[in-house]
C-alpha cells in the first residue's frame, strides 16, 4: 500500500485544494469538484456528518496513488477505495472509512440489483466498472447487501453519481472539513 498515512486534516486539505483541482478522470470536472458535490448531494439527502466526510473523501485514494479517477486508458484498477481507508485510518472511524471502502462495490451491487443502473452510468464509469470486476453475482450481492455499512455505501454511491456536474456551485471546501473535524477519530 503506497505512502503513510495522513495524520492531520489539513494533510486533507492540501491533497484536495492541491493535486484536486486535477481531472477526475474520464469526466468533466476536478477531483475537488467532485469531492464537493458528492458531500453536498450527501448532506441534501439529510446523511450524518460522518456520511457527508466519506462522501468528500471517497476517492481520496486517487489523489493519494497521483492516477486520475476511473483509470481506463491504461488498463489499471488502482483500489482507490482501499488506499484512501489506508490513508484515512488514524483520522477516522469505522462510520467514515467502511463507506469509502465499499463504495466501488455498491456500484457493482447497484448495476446487478437495480434496473436502469447501469445504462445510467456515465461512460467512464461503465468501463471502470470491467476493471473492477463487473457486475456482481446474485451470491455476491446477497453477501454486500449483508454487510454492516452497504446501506451508507449505496448512498455515498448514489451521491458520487450525481457528482459530475459541470455547471454545480456546492458549499466551499472550508464548509465540509468543518464538518469532518466534527468527526475526527479521538487521538489514542
Ligand atoms: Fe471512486
Ligand atoms: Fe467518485
């Protein structure tokens, strides 16, 4: 797993006001952007706090592995979801990090369970998802479905869809680190 992991929220902050103004890739809009409008889609469908952080941080893992979001062109899954929980684990409890950890697999699980999903997808998307092992059997999906955080995963996921607005003006990033310093995990 590359790098250390981050120890401060402003180490946050410099990663998505830095390296977040990059594409998010295949889509037009940056990785900030993106960022912004996944937490604000969260926290107009009435998401707790801690939601709302893992919807600002989804793909911080991209910005962490320096690739550009849904890497198609070279072929390459870079598990953004499990190096961004990896970066985010002495800042963060379960209720942040499990969302960001299963949100690639919600949208698996939501293009094998729900209809019209996936012709829905932004083109991107529907080729990242053939790197990320397509669409979920139906005894994968029962598995997803089971666990503890697939319900606040499917909404970060329904969030991250509508978050691909050119033409958005969500809340300034200033407002959602707010929000995730309200749920920092304790220091040990
Ligand atoms: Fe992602
Ligand atoms: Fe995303």
């Amino acid at each position: 797993m590359p790098s250390t992991p981050l120890t401060r929220l402003d180490d946050i902050a410099s990663l998505l006001a830095g390296s977040g103004t990059r594409l998010y890739g295949g889509e037009a809009i940056s990785q900030l952007q993106h960022a912004l409008q996944s937490a604000h889609a969260a926290e107009q469908a009435g998401a707790s706090p801690a939601l709302i952080t893992a919807a600002l941080l989804h793909d911080l893992g991209h910005l962490v592995c320096e690739q550009g979001d849904e890497d198609v062109t070279n072929g390459i899954n870079d598990h953004h979801e499990a190096v961004a929980v990896h970066s985010l684990q002495h800042l963060f409890a379960d209720e942040v990090l499990q969302p960001i950890a299963l949100h690639v697999a919600a949208k698996r699980y939501l293009c094998a369970v729900q209809p019209g999903y996936h012709a829905a997808l932004s083109p991107a998307s529907q080729a990242s998802l053939l790197l990320q092992g397509g669409v979920m059997s139906a005894a994968a999906c029962q598995r997803f479905a089971a666990r503890p955080w697939a319900a606040d995963a499917v909404l970060l996921r329904h969030c991250d869809d509508l978050a691909k607005d050119p033409a958005a003006s969500p809340p300034p990033l200033a407002h959602y680190l707010a929000i995730a310093a309200n749920v920092l995990k304790a220091t040990p």
